[in-house]
C-alpha cells in the first residue's frame, strides 16, 4: 500500500463500508473483500485482516467464531454500541462534507 491517496482516504472509506455492513448483519473478511470490489477497491486479506482487527481493538466490532470451532474457521464481525455510535457521528460529518464538497461543486458547475 504505497499509494498516498489509499493510506491517508481509501482506508478510512473502507471502515466506514465495513461499519455501514456490520450494522445490517454479521460481516467477515472474504464477504468484505466482495463487497469492497464491487465498489472499485482491491485490498488484499493482508490490509483487510488486521483492519477488521484494529476496528475490534477500537471497540467497534465485536469478532466471534462459532462455539468449538478452530482458530482458522470464519470470524463473523458485528457491530457493537460503540461502532453503532461512532457510525452515527460518522454519518453526520458525511452528510456535512457531502453537501460542501458534492453538492457545492454541482451548484458550481451549474452556474
């Protein structure tokens, strides 16, 4: 991961997709890795993995593997009060950002 742009704004899409998707159901990594394709991003397991990792240290997924199962079997991540209430703050700077740096432009344009 070289690339500025995905380091420094890619990356912090890619948590506010996986928030948005852990709030709807359960998510886990090669579900994500789709899911983010489909959108036009190809991160690896080793960007996405410990993402999903640091988000669970933040507090904001919880990880979970079903009861007895092995240490390599799927890990469903859901979101957690807090990931719920920091998706919600990050919704509200969205909207706001959205507005100046979208809709501005497209008023811009127009005139």
């Amino acid at each position: 991961m070289t690339d500025p742009l995905i380091r420094e704004v890619f990356l912090a899409f890619w948590k506010v997709h996986i928030l948005h998707h852990a709030k709807e159901r359960p998510v886990y990594g090669q579900w994500m890795l789709e899911e983010l394709g489909r959108h036009g991003f190809s991160l690896s397991p080793g960007t996405l993995y410990p993402l999903l990792a640091r988000m669970e240290g933040h507090g904001w997924l919880k990880g979970r593997r079903e009861p007895g199962a092995s240490i390599k079997a799927r890990r469903e991540y859901v979101l957690t009060k807090q990931g719920a209430r920091a998706l919600t703050r990050i919704r509200k700077q969205l909207e706001e950002l959205h507005r100046e740096v979208v809709l501005d432009e497209k008023e811009e344009s127009e005139s």
